[in-house]
C-alpha cells in the first residue's frame, strides 16, 4: 500500500524583533518503498551508500532510477564535513560513472535531492547552464580524513 511522504523544511530566526523565518511544505505521493540506512565510514576511506540503474539486476543493492522520488543524506558528525560526490553516467548505459559532481556537507546538514533520472549533468568546457541532463549513477561519501557518519533516507513509489 502506497503512502504520501510529507517533507517540511522550516527555518527559525528573528533579527531586530523582524521575524525572518520561512517554511515550506512538499509532498511526493504513490510511495511504495523506503531504504533508511546509517553508514559509518572510516577516516582516509569513501563509501558508496547507494547505486541507481534503469535495471536493478545489474548491480546487487541498486534502486531503480526511475522511481526512487526522494533522496536525503544527513551527516551526523557534529563537527567534521563530509564530502558527498554525485557520480554521473553521461552516456546513461547503465554503465560506471563517467562525471562526478562533489558537494561539501557540514557536519549536521542535509543534502536533498529529487529523482536520480534526468538530475544533473557536469560540463568542464564553459560556465553555461546545461539543460540536457543525465542520469546519477551513485552516491559516494568521504569523510577525508576523519571517521564520518551520514543516515542516507530514499523514498521510492
């Protein structure tokens, strides 16, 4: 049976008795699936905490790209970054990551983003926006040289 997943994003904060403070509400309906998971990742080491293909028998442990919805990574250290590396396959073959994108993540931020189909693209040759997206391949975290954590929450229908 198939639920709807309600994400609040809520920001508190008065400045000069001004309130300042924003939120926002989102819904993804026809959820069917939930993959909740911590990951405990060595210092020096990355872990790849989730795969996506067009056909999950391809990989063991890959999420269908194609309906996974809703994606969150949180570190959970209270003081150590993670980086959070977004592995591209610009050819879209199902094959390894061909372009990456690396987000730094705070110690206690999140990271959200929607469907891995069609979701982001890289491209070195100028600074111009790119409108012909592709597929995230995987999601690799790296705590560089500290020990890190990040809970990793994925709804899919």
């Amino acid at each position: 049976m198939a639920g709807t997943l309600k994400v609040k994003i809520q920001e508190d904060i008065i400045l000069d008795n001004q309130d300042y403070g924003s939120k926002r509400v989102f819904e993804v309906s026809s959820i069917a699936n939930i993959t909740k998971k911590i990951v405990s990742i060595s210092g020096d080491d990355d872990a790849t905490v989730l795969v996506f293909k067009s056909t999950t028998a391809i990989a063991d442990g890959a999420l269908d790209l194609q309906t996974v919805k809703y994606i969150r990574i949180t570190n959970l250290d209270s003081s150590n970054s993670v980086n959070v590396s977004l592995q591209l396959d610009s050819d879209e073959d199902n094959s390894a990551a061909d372009l990456s994108i690396t987000y730094l993540l705070e110690a206690g931020r999140s990271f959200l983003m929607g469907a891995p189909d069609e979701a982001a693209h890289a491209d070195d040759d100028s600074a111009t926006i790119v409108t012909a997206l592709t597929d995230l391949e995987s999601i690799i975290v790296d705590p560089g040289s500290n020990s890190g954590q990040v809970e990793v929450f994925v709804a899919s229908t």
